[in-house]
C-alpha cells in the first residue's frame, strides 16, 4: 500500500551495549548487568502485539457500525413503546381526574339531596303536629287504629263537606284494613306454599290429605283476595268521582265568590 522506499536501506552498525555501558559508567561496570545491577538476561520480555491486516480492520469496523445500527433501531423501537405508553398513561390521568371530578360532584348532589330530605322529614313531622292538633281541635276521633271516624258535633256543626270528608275518611280507613288483610293472607300463602314445596313426592296418605286441604286453603284464600280487590277498586272508583263532584262544587263556589 505504502510502496517501496526510493533510498536504498545501507546497514548501519550497532554500537554493542557492554562498550556503550563501559564508555557511559566506566570499566567497572560489568558486563551483562543492567543500570541497577541486573542482569539483563534475567528482565522479562513484552509480549509482541498482533498485527491487524487493512482487511481485517475493516471488518471490524463494519462489525462495529452494523452493531450500533442495529442497537439504534432496538432504542428507536423502544422508545416508541415508551411514547405509546406515556401517552396511554396522560390518557387515564386525564380520565381519573375527569373521574374524581365527577365523583365530587356527586357527593356535593348527595349532600343536597340529604339536606332536602331532612328538611322535608322536619316539615312532614310538623305537618303531621299541626294536623293532630287540628283533628283534636275539631273532635276527630282516632282513627289511625281502623276504628270508625267521628266528628264531634258539640265543637263545630258538621257541614255537608264536612260528612263527605268524613265519609271519605273512613272509606280510606277500610281500604287500608283491607289491604293490611290482604297482605297477612298472601304471607299466609307464601308460608303454606313453602311447606307445600317441603313435602317429598312419596308422602303417605295422611300427608296427601293434609296436601289436599292446604290446597283448598289457598284456593279459599285466593278467592277471597280477588273479591276483596274488586271491592277495592269499586270503592277506588267511587271515592275518585266523589272527588271529582268535590272538586267541581269547589271550583263553582270559588267562581261564584
């Protein structure tokens, strides 16, 4: 690669290093030994290094860069995983926040809305005061109990708004025995139908009797049930044309006032 040299190589005589020593440290020094009394055949030799072609160089090289190339593309690839991910990760952060805000809210909602309710528990109850006093005021008999309503004509003389109100009252007062009665009687059949859904398919005799009038039972308790609720929606009936009449008489009284 380099060429030859254009000057030709003459050789050229090495002084030996014993003569050279002796002219630098006089006779005395002897021969063979180094600066420090050494003997310089005894002094370790360096291990001569391999020497690289061009071509191999190369090689190396090309090993090298090829190497770097392909641990660029694996930190490219990597790195847009990570961006990938970063930005799922700002994605949930901005949903977790949407998330806490709207959770926030609610609380605040639920906090009204107990607010409201308390306050409309405090006016019910005073509602409920006022009118027991009302109903003590004008003599209304209890009436909560199922028992028949009264007024008591000695305080105040019963209109005729009055006796419909009252008639109203304990039409209300019968409805809800009735439907307190219809409720014992379904518990009452659920109850029987559970020990009917108890009993094993080889019963004896005495069980099939037994079956049997549970049956006729609940056949009788049905059947009272539907009476009982057409009666109830006959008196529903009755009572929201009573209101509807009440309402028309109220509203021409207010006209003609």
């Amino acid at each position: 690669m380099f060429g030859q040299s254009k000057f030709p190589s003459t050789p050229v005589s090495q002084p030996n290093q014993s003569e050279a020593a002796k002219s630098l440290f006089g006779e005395n020094y002897a021969g063979g030994d180094n600066l420090f009394g050494g003997n310089t055949a005894e002094m370790p030799t360096h291990p001569t290094c391999q020497k690289l072609t061009l071509k191999e160089l190369g090689q190396m090289l090309q090993m090298i860069v090829y190497e770097y190339e392909e641990l660029e593309r694996n930190f490219m690839k990597m790195l847009v995983e990570v961006n990938a991910c970063d930005d799922v990760l700002r994605d949930t952060k901005q949903r977790v926040f949407e998330l806490v805000e709207n959770v926030n809210s609610v609380e605040k909602k639920k906090d009204r809305i107990r607010a409201d309710i308390e306050f409309l528990e405090t006016q019910e109850k005073e509602m409920d005061e006022l009118t027991a006093e009302l109903e003590k005021a004008v003599g209304v008999s209890e009436w909560t109990d199922g028992s028949q309503v009264k007024l008591n004509s000695s305080l105040v003389p019963p209109t005729k708004a009055d006796n419909q109100r009252q008639h109203m009252m304990q039409m209300q007062v019968g409805l809800d025995a009735q439907i307190k009665q219809a409720s014992d009687d379904l518990a009452e059949i659920l109850d029987q139908i559970a020990g009917l859904l108890a009993l094993t398919p080889g019963s004896t005799g005495e069980d099939q009797e037994e079956l049997n009038s549970a049956l006729d039972q609940v056949r009788n308790i049905l059947d009272y049930q539907i009476t009982a609720l057409q009666s109830i929606n006959e008196i529903e009936m009755d009572v929201a044309k009573k209101f509807a009449v009440m309402e028309e008489r109220l509203e021409s009284e207010r006209k003609l006032h």
